[in-house]
C-alpha cells in the first residue's frame, strides 16, 4: 500500500477572463467548490490508479471536513488514520484565468498545522507491515514532514518527497529521501540554482544528489520530466493533450509515479506512467479529476 501524509483542502474556484490587479474588482463566472489539498488529491490519484491507499493528514471540525472525508472515501481513500483537529478545514482560493488556463491560489491551512510528528509516527508504525512508500508535500509543518520522512526510511519504506510548495528544507532531511519531485521553480529555490535550460536542470539535480537523495525527478511541465540520479541523466517527454486545467497536473503525477514504483517499474518507465497520469488530469477541470489505471495504459500504449 501507499501511504500519504499531507493537506487536505476545499478549493473555491472561480474563473475570470483576466486577472484582478491589486484594489481592482472584476466579474466572474461559474463557481464551484471541488476537494483539494495536494495530499488529498495524491492519495485521490493513487487510490483511482488501483492501489491502496492510506491517507494520514487532519482536516476541522466543520462541515467542510465531514465533505472531504466522504469524498476520499467515496474515491476509495482508506480514511481510518485521518485526523479530526478543533478548528477550520483548510481550503484554498483559486482564480482560473479562462483565456490564459493560467491560476493564482492562496490556501488557507487550517487543519494542517494540526497535523503534528507524533501523530503521523503513530500512524506510519501501526500501517508498518502494509505500506511500502510513503509520499509527502510540503503544506503541512515541516517537523511533521522531516518526522514522516525519517521514521518512514527508518522502517525501510520508499520515501517521496514533493517539496511544494516551495520550502527552505534542512539539509539534514535528504539523505532520507528516495525520489524529490520538484517542478522547476522548487528546484532553483531548492539549489540556488537559476533553471533556464535543461544543463540546468541537471545540474541542479546534482546538487540534490550530492545532499543524499537517491534520486530527482524535476517537472517540466509541457516538456515532461527530467531525471536525475548518479547513474542516469535523462529527459521523458510529456504526452501531448489539450490543456483545460493545468491545477492538480503536479500531484497526478505524483501518484503516477508512487504507483509505478510501487509496482516495481524501473525509474524511467515510472515517469513516463507519471507523465501520462498527468496530461489525462490536464484535460479535466478539477485538481482531483484523476485518471483510471487504464485510461493510462491506454495512452501510453497509443
Ligand atoms: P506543477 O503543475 O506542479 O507546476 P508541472 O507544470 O511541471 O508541475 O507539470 C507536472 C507534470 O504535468 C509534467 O511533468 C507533465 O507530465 C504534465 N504536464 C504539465 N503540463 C503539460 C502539458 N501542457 N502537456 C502535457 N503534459 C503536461
């Protein structure tokens, strides 16, 4: 099985045909609420790809919360280890710019910051004997991160890491990181160092490397991804679809890519099933629209 740890989340969505400036107000048009949170929607992907899936994170004690815990149930999320904190959900505010199929997003965590080291240790020991790989974010408290990370390589479980958003990590956590997925803005924070070509890209995975992860796989959106590890350089290019929603893309990709190392894939094939999860999310509105595992066979076997 594959554990989560991380957000669960409302997202607010409205569309605009341009983006407000700051003071300015403009017009919308539809409004929907769809569940969110990265961690959510890695364990929605992982689950709807056909694997068990264990989600460890907090959501409020607002109706909110009972939402989204039917909803990772009704999507085959085993909930048992989800925590419910006294205070607000967390949610997210997003604007989708229709013409652009670009987004802004604040979150608002909520319940994150109620998910605490103890708890997640406590979760990850009882699931010992099931779980293989554990995937995590970074919107819930660092020390939440650092403990699910380390006591899940304690007890030699697969760690990846999706460092976003965007964070400082301390240098101390890498050598217990398996796979780091970062798209490309995380990895010139990450490294310092300026990503504006693909010699870049690698360099800055070196850099990773050199801190003790094992290996990096770095999004690069329409491009694919590329990976990183001692033995391997290489690029694995995205499949190309049409664009409706770009928001979630990063976390099915996630879960494409937990899934196929789950299932013993080798890295390269792994990603290429991670770029196919992600370009089927891309043509539906929704960050939790994640494809079927045969939706993806069927188009990496096109
Ligand atoms: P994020 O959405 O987290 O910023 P990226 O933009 O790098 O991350 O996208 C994540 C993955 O989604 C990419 O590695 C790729 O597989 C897929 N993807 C993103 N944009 C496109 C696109 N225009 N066409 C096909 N696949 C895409």
């Amino acid at each position: 099985a594959i554990a989560v740890v991380g957000s669960i989340h409302a997202d607010f969505y409205v569309k605009t045909k341009r983006f407000p400036q700051p003071d300015e107000t403009v017009i919308g048009s539809d409004f929907a609420i769809f569940p969110g949170g990265k961690g959510a929607n890695q364990a929605v992907g992982c689950a709807r790809l056909g694997v068990e899936t264990y989600m460890i994170g907090a959501i409020g004690n607002d109706y909110i919360g009972s939402l989204l815990v039917e909803n990772l149930a009704r999507n085959g999320v085993r909930v048992d280890y989800v925590y419910k904190a006294s205070c607000n959900s967390g949610v997210a505010f997003i604007i989708l710019n229709e013409e652009t199929g670009e987004n802004m997003i604040i979150v608002s965590p909520g319940a994150d910051n109620a998910l605490t080291p103890e708890y997640v240790e406590n979760s990850l020991r009882q699931l010992s004997n099931k779980v293989k790989i554990v995937l995590t974010q970074l919107e819930t408290p660092l020390e939440t991160v650092y403990r699910s990370i380390e006591v899940a390589k304690k007890m030699n479980m697969i760690t990846i890491l999706n460092p976003a958003p965007a964070r400082e990590l301390d240098n101390s956590i890498y050598k217990f990181i398996d796979v780091i997925v970062p798209n490309r803005v995380e990895l010139q924070q990450l490294t310092g160092v300026e990503v504006n070509s693909i010699e870049s890209v690698f360099k800055a995975g070196e850099k990773l490397l050199d801190h003790g992860v094992k290996a990096v796989v770095a999004t690069l959106g329409s491009k694919g991804a590329a990976i990183t590890t001692p033995w391997l350089r290489a690029i694995v290019k995205a499949f190309p679809v049409q664009v409706v929603d770009t928001t979630g893309a990063g976390d099915a990709f996630m879960a494409g890519l937990a899934v196929a190392l789950l299932q013993n894939m080798d890295i390269v094939e792994a990603v290429k099933f991670a770029n196919a999860t992600a370009a089927l999310k891309i043509t539906r509105m929704g960050a939790q629209s994640m494809p079927t595992r045969s939706e993806v066979e069927n188009l990496i076997s096109k």
